[in-house]
C-alpha cells in the first residue's frame, strides 16, 4: 500500500514537473523568440532606398539645367559636359559629388541613418568596374539588416549602376 | 480491565482525530501552494497580456502612420501630371504650385470647412509639410496640420519627393514629413 502511494506521489510530481516545462517552452517560443516585426521601419527603409534614388536622378542642378542623370551618363561615357564654361570638360564628376554631398548630408545623416551609396560603371566581358562616387554613414557593413536597391543607367559605353543600402 | 479497554479506545480516538488534523493541514498547505501558483501565473499572463496590447496599439498607430503617408504621397492635389496629358501621374513628385495651394487653403479660414471635413477625415490629427533640400531655399510649406492637445504616440515618417517647378521645368529634391499623433 506505501509503495502504491508513493508511486502515485512520484506521478503526480512528474506531471507538475511536466505541465511547468510546457509552460516555459510556450513561454521561449512566444514571448521569448518572437519575431520582432517592425512595419513602419521596413516601410520607410524601402520607401527611402527606392525614393531617394529615384528623386536624385530627376534633380535638376546648377550645372547647364542638366539632370543628375545626365551628369552620371556624361561622367561615364564621353565628359565633355563644361559647368562653369572655363573650356575644360569634364565637370559633370565633381558636380555629382557636390550634390551628393549637400542632398546626403540633409537628408540620411541628418535622420542619423545609416547608408551606403556607390555609383559606379560594370566594364563590359566583366572586366572590373570604376567607382565613381561612393558614400557611406554609420555602420552599414558586414551583417547588418539592410534595405537595398540598385538602378542601372544605361549610358554611350558601359552600363552605370546605382545601389543604396539603408541599414537598420 | 474493563478502565484499561476504555483508556486504549480513548486513545486510539485520540491518535486517529491528530492524524486527521495533519492530513486537513497537509491538504490545506497543497491548497495554499497551489493557488498561489495559481495567482503568480494570472499576475504573470495579465502583465504579458498588457504588454501584447500595448505593441497591438502601437503597431496599428505605426499601420496608421503609413496609410497617411500613403496618402499624402498619392494625393492628386499635389502630384505632378505630365505636361502632355494630365492623366498621365509623374511618380514621387509634387508639383510645387499645387503645393502653395493647398498650403494656402490649410491657412485660410474660409476654408476651414473643408479641412476640418474633408481633410481631416483622410489625415486625422497630423501634421504634413513639404521641405526645399537642393537646391537649398528656406520655403517649407505645411499642406496640413491639425494637432492632438494630449498626445500619447508621434510618428514621423519622411519621403524624398521631387519638387517640379513648372515656371523654370526643372526638379529640386524635396522632403514630404508626415507627423501622426495618436
């Protein structure tokens, strides 16, 4: 009779002991590991990447009423855009640069966003690429959870790519 | 003989009610335990439960953030037509004259009609502007505002749009910012 109900104290025990572990397990799998779904952010990251793109390339600068996107496709094909008509060719590089440098430095870093923007040309048969501009803020390298977007102009000779990663 | 049977029946009675108190207090004790466990879990699952309301509420204000920013930046009263046809919608582009007037309207009070009807139906209590980022001007123009006295959430979200200046045809970088309020 004692061996009995010490048998039925032991279950009784191994059942607490079990109800408590399912408990936890619930507990790690969701509230623990839950997945942390963040919609604005992914929302405003990849309104951002696309948009920022996007609205560079259609700007209007100083230089000759040209377009950034005219400025990108004269810097890799032929440059003979002249912004401040001194007789030398080839002002469309440092434009980009200038406007690249007010539009980041307004926009992304000052929200204190990290980002990582390269312009360059793809050579064709794969024969490397020549960077153009490229500009980068905050820690946007390695694992970083990022939103990407790349846009390809295509210009007199290569093809110029534009890619924006905005990291979280 | 008879005294010596009646005093061992005395105290088997005796023996038999303290081993029924112990039980009583032992089950009371598993009771105790029991509900106690009982009150840690409640306490434990209405603090999860306050937290996972709370996330609910923020992530429907966040959804709400991006459908008025959604809004904004499909708003035919400010978007670009191209100049061929006015069908035609240019992408991520607010024509800069459309823009002065709405920004005018939200300012006259004749029309505060239509901004407390109209507008505030779509746009709630927020607060949109429009910023001049290159080439740089001072201008900003706020198309909307309609504050909440005592705010619980802010959200802010910006949009990089272009700004179309049709007098000149050319296209500055801009910045829409939608401010919510909850």
């Amino acid at each position: 009779m004692i061996g009995k109900k010490s048998q039925a104290e032991i279950v009784g025990l191994v059942i607490i002991v079990l109800l408590i572990t399912v408990g936890l397990l619930f507990f790690v799998r969701f509230v623990v590991l839950k997945p942390n779904s963040d919609a604005k952010r992914d929302y405003v990251d990849s309104e951002l990447a696309s948009n920022m793109i996007n609205v560079l390339l259609k700007t209007t600068t100083d230089c000759k009423k040209s377009t950034m996107s005219d400025l990108f496709r004269d810097c890799a094909g032929f440059n003979r855009i002249d912004c401040d008509d001194d007789g030398n060719r080839g002002d469309s590089r440092e434009k980009i640069e200038e406007v690249i440098e007010e539009i980041f430095n307004n926009t992304l870093e000052k929200w204190e966003k990290p980002y990582h923007f390269k312009a360059y040309i793809v050579r064709k048969y794969n024969t490397g690429e020549n960077t153009i501009v490229e500009r980068s803020y905050g820690k946007c390298s390695g694992n970083v959870d990022r939103i990407s977007r790349t846009y390809v102009i295509p210009t007199d000779m290569e093809s110029l790519m534009l890619t924006l990663d905005i990291c979280s | 003989m008879k005294i010596c049977k009646k005093l061992h029946a005395q105290h088997y009675i005796k023996m038999k009610n303290k081993k029924a108190q112990i039980k009583m207090f032992e089950t009371i004790a598993v009771l105790l335990i029991f509900f106690v466990l009982v009150g840690f879990g409640l306490i434990f699952y209405m603090k999860f439960m306050r937290t996972s309301i709370e996330d609910t509420g923020e992530h429907q204000f966040d959804l709400k953030a991006i459908q008025t920013a959604q809004l904004v930046s499909f708003l035919p009263e400010l978007q670009c037509t191209s100049p061929t046809s006015a069908n035609i919608v240019i992408d991520d582009c607010f024509d800069v004259l459309k823009v002065k007037a709405l920004a005018n309207i939200s300012k006259e009070p004749a029309y505060e009609r239509i901004n407390n009807e109209y507008y505030f139906d779509s746009f709630g209590y927020s607060k949109i502007y429009i910023e001049n980022i290159y080439p740089y001007s001072p201008e900003n123009w706020i198309v909307y505002e309609r504050t909440l006295p005592n705010k619980k959430f802010q959200s802010s979200t910006k949009v990089p749009v272009s700004l179309y200046y049709p007098v000149t045809n050319s296209y500055s970088f801009g910045v829409l910012t939608v401010e919510v309020y909850g």
